[in-house]
C-alpha cells in the first residue's frame, strides 16, 4: 500500500493572540484572509509584522489567521541564527520557555517573552488516512523524499491525527531547501 | 565496518580568481590567513566581500583561500531566494551557465558572469579511508546522522577521493539546519 503524503515547506510565519492583535494592529482590528492553507480553516493573512531580534529583524512575516491562545513565531534555524535568537525545535502549540523577540505591527510592539519555536517536522493526517497508513496519533516516522540532487530521508517526523485536518506532512525552508523541493512533491511513509 | 565520518557545515563563501582578487582589493593584494580549514592547504581569509544580488546582497562574506582558477560563489538555497537569484546544486568547479552576482570589495566591484552555485553535498576521502569504507571517487552514496530530533539519512552525496584531502562530509547550512546539528557530529555511510 502506498503510504504517500504531500510535503509543504511552510515558511516563517507568526500566530497572534486576540490580545496582541490589538496592540499590533489596533483595538478591535480583525485579520483579512489573503490565502486559504491547506488546513481547514486556516489562512495566511494580508497583515504583516516584524520580528526583531537581538542581532537583526525579519521584515514582512506573514500572519497566519485565525488568531490563537498564544502568540507564537515559526522561523527556521537559518532566521533564528540571523537575528540572534536560540529558539527550540518543538512542536506547535509548545512553546513554554522557548525563545524571545519583538514584534512591530503598525500600531504598536509586543515584547515576546516566550513562543519563538523552530517547528518540529510533523504530518497532518485524517483519521481515515492514518487508519490507511497504519500510523497513529504522536507516532514518529520517516519519510522518503526522492528529489533531483537531494533525495533524502527525514526522521523524526510526527505523525499528527485530526478530524478536521487535511492530510499534509509541513517541513519549514531549511528543510525544504536541504531536501531540494521544487514544486508539488510527495514523500514516502516508511 | 565502521564507516563514520565527520560532518562540517560550510557557511556561504567566496573562492576568488587571482584577476578578482586584484579587482576587488588591490593590484598584487594577497589574502591573508584567518583560520585553517580542515581541507589541507585551505584557509578561511580575513577578506570579506559583498555579494549582490537583484533583490538583496549578503555582507562580509568569507572568501577562502587560496585563489583559485575561477571565481566560485557558494551559497545556500536560503541565500539564492533572499538575494534574488537561481543558483543550481553543482559539485565544486562546475559553473558552466550557473548564476550570476557582484561581487562587491574595497578597491572594486566583479560582475559574476557565472559560478554562482548551491554546493552539492559530498565526502571528502583519502585514498586510505575510501579502500577501508569500500567507495570509489565519484560514487553516490547515503549518509546517516542521527541527531536530537531532526535524525535524517541523506542521499546524493557524492564521494570524491584525493590524496591531499583530509576525510569529512560536507554539506551547507540548510542541510546542516534541517539535520539540527550543533557541535561535532558524525555520519554512517550506509
């Protein structure tokens, strides 16, 4: 049985609470949807902030909507080594004592004091597909990418199991980058 | 068997023909020794450069030593996207039609007709360790490098063997980022 699953690379984005949406962007401001992703209900928005580090800043990072509990920052080691922070490899959601930065919107700052993560390569799968894979929820796997120059296999993947997901594995830039993705490609469950 | 060998991330570089060095610093300038590399004969040198691209430039760029026939740039697939260019993943030296950049020093600008490229990851081997590791010059190999929390084996990786090399992997700071390696680390040949 074929265990195939589209790769995405995601790149840096940020999660805003409702509350530092307002600081960021005004009181009241809602995000505007730019592109629906390939979660359900998730989009990337218009609006755009910077995040300062201690070294440097990342202009124009992209917010991804609907606003969370929690403020987090998705960057790739690559971004953190730029502006000077040590963020951890984690998955999303767990950003207790990760690291630190800035965050400029047009109408104010927030001075992070945690959720600046590197995200832990992981893949979102439907209950009828993980039951097709014979994966389960939390499960770690390897996943073959055949690509011309880098075909690679990355370990340490989690297997993430959702109603509401849509099948997808999300690996940030550098990865995509050392794996050489161009266009759609698809890995390899093994 | 064993088959390990030392993985070393190469940041982004400039190797620089004796025309360019004289362009770019000086007529008759020659480089001066930072840090020796663990290739025998190569060195880090004290002289950066900017390389210029159509949407950025990356500043202090290393150049490493000694001057070579062909000017060589040698960056990441972070680096080509943030500058704006299409480097292609080549083995070092090949540069026919690969991309273009200034190259920007203190006494004068290059334009970079081509050898803007993405290095290719490989294995530096002595004679002595390819008989003992059963490879030959030029072989495709697969590399495993365990690590906490990014494990990955990557394929395409080219042998090369010479005499004068000291036996390590090299691979760029997006492959050494998506494989989460910090400190000394190893890989299996497999």
């Amino acid at each position: 049985m074929e265990r195939k699953v589209l790769v995405e690379v995601s790149a840096r984005h940020v999660h805003v609470s409702k509350e530092h949406l307002d600081i960021l962007f005004g009181k009241g401001y809602e995000l505007t949807v730019k592109k629906n992703l390939s979660q359900p209900g998730q989009y990337a928005a218009n609006e755009r902030v910077t995040v300062v580090g201690p070294k440097k800043e990342l202009k124009n990072v992209t917010i991804l909507g609907p606003v969370r509990k929690a403020t987090q920052v998705e960057i790739s080691l690559t971004d953190a080594r730029t502006i000077g922070v040590i963020a951890p490899i984690r998955e999303s959601g767990n950003i207790e004592a990760s690291a630190t930065c800035k965050i400029v919107g047009p109408a104010g700052e927030v001075e992070l004091k945690e959720g600046v993560i590197v995200a832990k390569r992981h893949i979102h799968l439907t209950p009828e597909d993980a039951e097709k894979f014979n994966v389960k929820d939390k499960e770690i796997v390897m996943v073959k990418i055949d690509t011309d120059g880098r075909s690679s296999i990355l370990g340490d993947v989690v297997i993430r199991v959702r109603e509401d997901f849509a099948s997808a594995m999300h690996i940030d830039t550098d990865e995509g980058n050392a794996v050489g993705i161009t266009g759609e490609t698809y890995g390899t469950i093994i």
